[in-house]
C-alpha cells in the first residue's frame, strides 16, 4: 500500500509542476496545509477520496489523472 501512496504523490507532484503551481498555491486553492501537500507528494500519508477529488479540482484535472498506472 505504501507503494501506492508514493505512485500517486510522484503523479500529482508531476501534474502540479506541469500547471506551473507551487505547493503553497495548490494548499491555498484546495483548503489543505501546505505541509499536508508534501507529505502527500513525498507519499508519507494515505488521503482520502475527497482529498483526491479536492486536488483534482483544484489542478483543473479529471481525478483518474491524478492515479497512478500499474
């Protein structure tokens, strides 16, 4: 499981940088700590699906961009 959480942090980090956002404006943008981010991008915790559907809107992207291929 903690395979995946890194997976999905490595995706999301990827999507962010491609949008030119940084961690303090996506935290800003999606009500989440800034630390919360990085944590998420360093794949330290396992958030929730709302989480998931908060930073994909945030990002302007459709939430299976957000998870990672096997």
């Amino acid at each position: 499981m903690k395979h995946l959480a890194v997976r999905f942090g490595e995706q999301l980090r990827e999507i962010r940088k491609s949008r030119g956002i940084s961690q303090d404006k996506l935290a800003l943008i999606a009500d989440i700590d800034r630390s919360y981010v990085g944590r998420i991008e360093r794949g330290e915790v396992n958030i929730t699906l709302e989480k998931v559907y908060d930073l994909a809107e945030a990002l302007e992207c459709n939430v299976t961009e957000l998870l990672p291929i096997f």
